[in-house]
C-alpha cells in the first residue's frame, strides 16, 4: 500500500546509510592507470562524458545483450550525482521500493519532490509488489501527487536480494500500465553470487522504450573512492532528448569527471583480463562470506533471506525482541546504535531504508569481514577458503557475539 515516508530520523551515525562496504582493496589495474594518467592533468570531461568512456560504457552493455550506442550514455561522478541530474530533466515524482537505498529518498526530497513507498515481496529483490504499485499510484494521484517515475533495483541495497524473472515482469507490465518512466539501478548486477543459478534480468530488455538503466561502478569494478557511474538511454528521439537534458544538468551541477579518472573508467569498462579476473576473485570473497554471515546471523537467532548479490544482508531482530528489549533496544533506531557500538562500525537500521522503525530490521555489510586494513583484504581476496583466515573467522565470530550478546538481553 501507498505511504508517503517521512524522512529517516539522523540518528547518532552520520555514515549509518552510507552504501555497503565492498571491502577490497584498490584493483590494480585502476591504480596503474590513474596515476599513469595524473602527469598529463587533470582537465575536466565534457558533460555526460567523452567519447572513449562513453562508447567503453556501451561496448559493456552490448556484453550484457543490451544494444547500445556511445549516443545512447552518460558518465557523471557516481550515482548520487547521475540520478540527481536525471531527477532534475524529468517531471513529476518518484515511485521508491520499501526498503530501498538509503541515499535514494533524500535526494528525491532535495528537488522539492514527492517520495511514495511501495513495499517489495517477501520473494526478495528490490522492485515493489505489483498490485501494491498500481494501488499506491492511484491513491498517490488522488491525493495530489503525481507519480512519474519509478525508481527500483532488481538487485538490491539493503537486502541483498535478487527480484525473480516472473515477479519483474508483473512488476514492469504494472509501471506500463500507470504511465511511469522506470530508472533501474543495476550497481549489483555484476555481483551476483551464483550467476549460473540466479536469474537476474533487468527492465531494458521488457520496457526497452520507457527504461533508463543506471550503474554505479564502485560496486565491482571502482573503488569507492573514485566515484564513476554510467547511464544507458532508450534508442530513439525520446531517449536522446533525455540523455542531452541529463548531459546539460550535469554541466549545470559541474558534475565531470576528471580526464585520468574517465580513462580509468573507460578501461574498466571494456573489461580486460586482468578486470575480469578482479571481478571473479571478488564476487567468490562476496559470495564466501556472504554465506558464512547468513548463518552466523540466523544462528544467533535472527531471520534473513540468504544474499544473492553484493555485499550485504538483511537481517530481522524480531524473534529476539523480548530479550533486546531488556538491552533497551526496541525499534530500529535503538537497534542501529546498539550493534554498531558492538561492532565499532556502522550498522544502519531499517528506518534509514524507509522500512518501518518499529520493525527490527538492520544492514550488515560483509565488507567489514575481510579486514581493517589493505593487506589483510588482500589476503582474503587471494585465498582459496577465506573464511580459515584467523581475521576472517575472528570477525565472524565477533559478529555473532554481538547479536547473541544483545539477544541475551546484555545491556
């Protein structure tokens, strides 16, 4: 059902929504390039990106079965800045999932538009019910909104999760039917954990002439600290005259990318061996401790659908609220702030997902796991079963002391 969310309270942990921690070190290949690239300065890109990161963006599209063309792209410095410029060419306001990207609904909010949250199924993924959306749409317009754009990620930020084929096609037949342009967010579309077993489809290819597709490098193949994202255009006069206001916006916010870090990107982007290889060892680390997080998580007591992409999991305190109340923790809010004392590090609570503060819901990233620092994330990335490196098990470890310790009530 429709419900137009307030903002998430602030809360004690400025970075507590900040995006999952990877955990890897910086690649080489784009340690290398960049400062290969630094000596000849560092000149601003064109709006929207030059010609070779552009068309390097397309040529990764084409891999993926996705015709596109140099014309049909922009590069703008992360994903924040891409859909802020986006936001701004394009009317009306904005369709979120519930949960969704905690960065997502704010920066929605800062151009004075409407948020309505539609909840996503229990089956997992980050696009809404279907037959909630229809719903939410229509009462949205009768109270005075005008939903126009739909927002979603079929591999999502917080749960982890994968939308099936079946529930993205109701899904996309259901944004059709109420007029709305769909944005997909597929920054974790690179990471699934088992490519051969999970399905992971994407809007473009049911909605190829309504749908724009976003995705944020830092989560495979950049590290965070370079902030890269892409954006793929539908062919066509429509499409065009959004990728040229998307373009302009971005001159308008200065939002470029610096020549060295466009080449890098560009590179990355084609995919050479030595990315690909990045790309695999990392998505088995993901996959590793993803897995071995999960139990540790349910083992103490929580509920939590197994990750299937990125670098992060759901988990429900519910089952051990009794014995959490006795630690003073009774919603999301006191939830957050309690694991990340534990911890020593942010664990965000559902409410800054726009899910229910009352629910005791929060987002662990595995990142963390891998190590403190880049030589004991490098050993994990390198080994053949990171889960027997001492730092690894010991963080495991800490992590299930930490929700059994509350579960038991300990303040």
């Amino acid at each position: 059902m429709q419900r137009t969310s307030p903002p998430a309270p602030a809360g004690r942990l400025a970075r507590a929504g900040r995006r999952p921690d990877p955990g890897l070190p910086v690649p080489p290949y784009w340690a290398e390039r960049l400062s290969a690239g630094l000596p000849g300065g560092a000149a601003p890109e064109p709006p929207g990106g030059g010609e070779a990161v552009r068309a390097a963006a397309a040529g990764y599209w084409e891999r993926r079965g996705l015709a596109t063309t140099a014309a049909d792209t922009v590069a703008a410095p992360g994903a924040e800045t891409l859909l802020l410029a986006l936001l701004a060419a394009v009317d009306g306001d904005v369709v979120l999932a519930r949960p969704a990207a905690a960065w997502q609904a704010p920066l929605v909010r800062t151009l004075g538009r409407r948020v309505t949250a539609v909840q996503t199924p229990a089956v997992g993924g980050g696009a809404p019910d279907p037959f909630a959306l229809l719903e939410a749409v229509r009462r949205a317009r009768t109270e005075g909104a005008d939903p126009r754009v739909l927002l979603m990620s079929a591999a999502d930020d917080p749960s982890g999760t994968v939308t099936p084929p079946e529930l993205l096609h109701e899904t996309c037949e259901a944004a059709e039917q109420c007029g709305l342009l769909l944005v997909s967010d597929e920054t974790y579309a690179d990471t699934v954990h088992q490519p051969h077993e999970t399905v992971l489809l994407t809007p473009a290819e049911m909605l190829p002439g309504r749908t724009i597709v976003v995705t944020d490098l830092c989560a495979a193949l950049a590290p965070p600290s370079w902030p890269v994202a892409v954006a793929r255009f539908p062919a066509g006069e429509e499409g065009a005259r959004l990728r040229d206001a998307v373009a302009d916006r971005c001159a308008g916010l200065r939002a470029v990318l610096p020549e060295p870090v466009a080449a890098t990107a560009a590179h990355a982007l084609a995919e050479d061996g030595a990315v690909r290889a990045h790309l695999a060892a990392a998505t088995r680390l993901h996959a590793a401790l993803g897995a071995a997080a999960h139990q540790v998580v349910t083992r103490a007591g929580a509920l939590c659908r197994p990750p299937e992409a990125g670098f992060h999991l759901y988990a429900d305190l519910g089952p051990l609220r009794h014995a959490l109340e006795a630690a003073g923790v009774t919603d999301a809010p006191t939830l957050e702030t309690a694991l990340s004392a534990r911890l020593g590090r942010p664990v965000p609570g559902g409410h800054r997902f726009g899910d229910d503060p009352s629910a005791l819901h929060v987002r662990i990233d595995t990142g963390p796991l891998h190590g403190t620092d880049d030589a004991q994330r490098r050993a994990a990335l390198g080994a053949r079963d990171p889960l027997e490196l001492p730092h690894v098990a010991a963080a495991l470890s800490d992590l299930e002391a930490a929700i059994a310790g509350l579960g038991t009530g300990a303040a």
